[in-house]
C-alpha cells in the first residue's frame, strides 16, 4: 500500500501506531527525532504522521522544514488540545490534525482518506510555441498544437 514516516518521541505510540499501519498492509518507518537523513528520504514517503511536542525539535519547526521538500499529506498527532495549535498546525502546511488519544479506525480513515485524494489524477500543462505538455502523475504525454494564423 503506502510507505508512511511516523515521527514521535514516544515508543509506544510508535510501536502501536506501526503496528496498525502495518496490519493495515502499509510499510512503515519510525523515528524519535527528525534527521538529516530522514529529510534526503522525504519523496520515499507517502503520507507523514508527526507529533509535536518533541524534546530537540518540535512538529512546528518540523514541518517549517519539509513542507517545502515534501508534497505528501502531513497529518499531526499530538496531545496539545488548543484551538490555536490546531489552527497553527494548519497553517504551517499540515493537512490534518489528531488529538492524543485517537481510535485505530479513525486514524486508519483520515490516512486512507488523505492516500486516496493523493491518488486522485492531476492534470497539468505546460505549453511552450507550438507545443503542450501534458503532466500526469507518473506519466507525461506530448502533443504538437497546430497554430493557424
């Protein structure tokens, strides 16, 4: 199915949370803290589970960092409750936002809901002169536009 990063200081939401997407057919890597490494590895994933209050950086800074880099659904699970963070959370790039604790079938939902609006096909074009790009997911089609005039 989809290849996810859970990022979270806690083991056992880590732990829990892999377990489930796993059951759910899904690969799944885990992390305590965001790292070089993870960011080089950031277009392998499919959809980012991030928590915020973490001790060396937090979801907030996280996010300032990948969004840029990272097209794929961010969704926030974290205990902070207030409005101000949830809407924070949004406006820094996040496409969702789950309040610890959460249900295993609500949050296999919003990540099946968040993977298959990914899926959805986009179109987009570029045209230069006589000639149209025409981009797809995976795929580009050529086409020569005949200009009369």
């Amino acid at each position: 199915m989809a290849n996810i990063l859970i990022i979270d200081d806690d083991e056992m939401i880590l732990r829990v949370v892999s377990r489930i997407l796993t059951l759910d057919q899904h690969h799944v890597t885990t992390a305590n803290k965001f790292s070089d490494d993870l960011m080089k590895q950031l277009a392998s994933f499919d959809l980012i589970l991030l928590d915020i209050m973490m001790p060396e950086m937090d979801g907030f800074e996280i996010i300032r960092v990948v969004r840029d880099e990272t097209s794929a659904p961010i969704i926030f699970l974290t205990s902070k409750k207030q409005e101000e963070d949830l809407v924070y959370g949004l406006g820094l790039g996040a496409d969702d936002y789950m309040k610890k604790p959460f249900s295993p079938e609500e949050l296999k939902a919003r990540i099946q809901s968040h993977l298959r609006r990914e899926q959805r096909t986009t179109k987009t074009f570029l045209s230069k002169g006589n000639y149209r790009f025409l981009f797809r997911r995976l795929s580009c089609i050529f086409l020569v536009v005949n200009q009369e005039g």
